[in-house]
C-alpha cells in the first residue's frame, strides 16, 4: 500500500510503499478514504509527543473508510461497514488495521471526509466538558476556538447549555468561532483575555476554561477563572508548557483537570465509546457543524502539517487516498 513515511525523528515525511499491517487480535482492518490531521502530528513526527513511536512508522491518528476484515470476535463492525476509527499511528495509509473498540460505524449521510476529522477533536471536546462538569447556564471560556479541538469545544459547550466565549489570533479566526456558535469572540492578539472575560462575565470570571494553547493563554484563564471553577489541560499549542501556582488554585478553590483523551481510551473505554456515540447522535440531529477547511491529498502531509504548526487553518485539514 501507500503510506506516509517518517523516516526518522524531524527529517521529512516521504510517501512510500509500505507493507499492508499485519491483522491482529480484535483487529478491524479498513480501506482508508481520508485521515484527518492533528496538531500532534507535528510533535510525534518531531520525536516530542507524549507518546512515542519508533522510526520509520506511519504517522496519523484518524481515519474513515471501509470495513474489508475483521478479525474473530468483532462486534462493533463487520465488513462493508463504513466507519471512522482512531488509531495510535497508521492512519496516513491506503489501509490500516484498527482496534475495534476505536472503531464506529457512520450514520449514512456522514460522508468520509467529514468523518475522517470527528473522532479525536469531537471526542477530545464532548468527554472533556462533561468531565470538568460544565452544566446549562455556565460560561465556558474556549481558547485557540477556531482550531481543531477548540472550534469542535465551541459547539460542544454551546450543545451543554453554555455560554461560551472564544479566544482566537486575529479576527477571521474569532469570526469562525462565531460562526460556529461562540456568544462572544476574544482576539488575543489584539485584547486581553483576562479584562474580557471579566468584562463579559460582569465581574465573575468564566466557570470552565477549555485550554489547547497554554503559555501566556493558560496564565490568563488563571486570572479570569470565576471561584470554584474548572480549567481543562488540553495542550500546549503554544509551544509553552505552564507551571501553576498552587496558592492560586488553593485561593480561588479552582480546579485544574489535566485530560488526555488519547489515554483516556484505554483508562475507561465504555466511557469513551459512550461519549463518541452521543457527539454522533448530536451530529445526526444536527446540533454540531464540523468544519474541514482544507482537503489535500495524502502525498501533501508535510505541507498540511506545516499549515498547523504555522497557525494557518482553521478547523480541520483532513487528507484523502484518492478512493
Ligand atoms: N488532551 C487531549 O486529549 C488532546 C486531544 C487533541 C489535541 N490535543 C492538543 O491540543 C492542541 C491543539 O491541537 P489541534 O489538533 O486542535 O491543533 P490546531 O488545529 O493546530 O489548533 C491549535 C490552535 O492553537 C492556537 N495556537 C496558539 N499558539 C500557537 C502556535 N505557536 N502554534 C500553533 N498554534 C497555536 C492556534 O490558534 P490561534 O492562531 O487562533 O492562536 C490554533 O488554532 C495540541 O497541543 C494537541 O496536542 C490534546
């Protein structure tokens, strides 16, 4: 098959022939039509991701397309099913051999590029806002709201009842969030968070802030965060990880959540699976809009990776194999 390549840590991504992945226990093997890209795409190319893998591997970690096998056992799927999945590298292939507990078959009118983009940044955004509790009537403050998970986080909290505020570079990127049902935009290149917030929120503060970007942006929630309130550590997009001073959390009675999703579904996968079958019901009824803003083809990885690290998409990119 085809498939994306990192040769090694850093150097650039080669399209090759790749051997077909070996099927395996649980194992549900798919013809790939698209694979959505990942801020983390970056990082695990780049050898700084949390978790690693070895050189040469095939990067990528969504993808839809069509059930050809699967193995003994299998529930969740047959073949001829179509489906997204999630998987920890692989998806940057013509084909890939998936968990079946990552695996969830499409409602009919979802279509394969849309699909390709769902799972982590939906997935990531509707289990964490339901772990940090947000409830109808809150303010949820949404940081980086045009991107991948943040955009997803917006409609997300708007679905839970919230009010939600979306922080963004720049005023097309804080137009999106807008457009994507955010109350209120924030242009942090422009505005301070912190007075914002405030501002909007009558002097209370937000009650859950949901943070991909971290540096300066986390220490901002910090300062706008209401009492008792909750901040989600999703990432550090930024580049910067924070430190958190604790008499700060212990004076306001704040709690910070740190949340990994990708980890998550191992930790407690009926919980994920449950999560990832609302956000598509709520897709079926028609409360999310996901956003792909770029479609490439798979050869283009390196270069829809380069549009992320440089701050220039929106929502998600997501790369096709030409079926
Ligand atoms: N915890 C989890 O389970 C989980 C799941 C998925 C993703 N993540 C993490 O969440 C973060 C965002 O992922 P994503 O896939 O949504 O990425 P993305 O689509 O590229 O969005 C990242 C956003 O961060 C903002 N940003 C601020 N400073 C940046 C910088 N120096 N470089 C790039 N972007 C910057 C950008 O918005 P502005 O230009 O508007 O500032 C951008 O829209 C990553 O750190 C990723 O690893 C975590």
């Amino acid at each position: 098959m085809k498939a994306v390549l990192c040769p090694a840590f850093g150097q650039d991504l080669v399209v090759a022939d790749f051997p077909a992945p070996a099927m395996t226990d649980a194992g549900v093997r798919i013809a790939i039509h698209a694979a959505g890209v990942n801020f983390a795409d970056s990082l695990i190319t780049g050898g700084k991701y949390q978790e690693k893998m070895d050189p040469p591997f095939v990067p990528g970690m969504e993808l839809s397309g069509v059930v050809t096998e699967v193995a003994a056992g299998v529930t969740t799927c047959k073949p001829g099913d179509r489906v997204m999945a999630t998987v920890t590298g692989g998806a940057f292939a013509e084909e890939a051999v998936c968990d079946q507990t990552d695996v969830y078959v499409l409602p009919d009118t979802l279509d394969f590029v849309t699909a390709a983009g769902f799972p982590v940044a939906y997935g990531t955004s509707h289990l964490g806002l339901i772990k940090a509790g947000l409830k109808a009537g809150e303010t949820l403050v949404v940081h980086g709201a045009a991107g991948g998970v943040g955009l997803t986080a917006v409609e997300v909290g708007k679905a839970l009842g919230a009010t939600v505020i979306g922080t963004a570079g720049g005023p097309d990127k804080v137009k999106v969030a807008l457009e994507h049902g955010a109350d209120f935009g924030i242009d942090y290149k422009s505005e301070d968070i912190r007075d914002r917030v405030k501002e909007l929120t009558g002097g209370k503060g937000a009650d859950v802030i949901y943070d991909p970007v971290g540096g300066t942006v986390f220490e901002a929630s910090l300062r706008c965060i209401a009492p008792d309130g909750r901040i989600l550590v999703i990432g550090f997009a930024s580049g910067t990880v924070p430190q958190i001073p604790a008499n700060i959390l212990l004076v306001k009675n704040v709690t910070v959540i740190g949340y990994y999703w990708g980890a998550y579904r191992k930790i407690n996968p009926a919980q994920v699976r449950q999560s990832m079958q609302e956000a598509l019901d709520w897709w079926a009824a028609g409360k999310l809009s996901p956003h792909v803003s770029k479609v490439m083809r798979l050869d283009q990885a390196a270069e829809a990776i380069a549009l992320l690290k440089g701050r220039a998409a929106t929502g998600k990119i997501v790369l096709t194999t030409g079926r």
